[in-house]
C-alpha cells in the first residue's frame, strides 16, 4: 500500500515559485548577446600596452622592448618583400 503523501508546508509553493522566477532570470542574464564593456581597460591597444610596459622599470621590461623591436624588424621586412615587383 503506498503511504499518503505529506501535505505542503505552508510558503512552499511561494518559495518554488521564487527558485523557478531566479532561476529564469539567471539562465537569461548569461545567455546576453555582448559581454558588458569595461570603463577605460579598452582605450590602449596591445601594442600600446606593450610599449608601455617595455618603457617601464618592471623586471622583464627589456625583453618586451626586443619583442617590440624585432616584431617591427619583421614588419619592415615583410612590407620591402610586397613591395618588390618582377
């Protein structure tokens, strides 16, 4: 024989009802097309910043500006070679 079932506290359907309402508006905050944007850490570029931490006196600031230096030796290069008709 199966046991009659308890009977629903008092506020539960209220509070069920609040879970599913949350969980809705949570589900439909993540699912957002474009992530929000961030005051003022868009406004330099990657090379900017880089420049910037290669002018800096942080340890390792002299390798960025030898990355910097030979990424545009190499930009350099590539633009004499499209440049060179037969």
């Amino acid at each position: 024989m199966i046991p009659p079932s308890a009977p629903p506290r008092p506020g539960a359907t209220r509070r069920n009802a609040l879970l599913a309402v949350c969980a809705a508006l949570l589900l439909a905050g993540a699912c957002a097309k474009e992530p929000p944007k961030q005051a003022g850490r868009d406004s330099l570029t990657q090379r900017q910043r880089d420049s910037a931490i290669g002018a800096s006196q942080l340890p390792g600031a002299q390798g960025v500006q030898k990355a910097l230096k030979a990424s545009d030796s190499a930009t350099a290069r590539a633009n004499a070679l499209d440049t060179i008709r037969p």
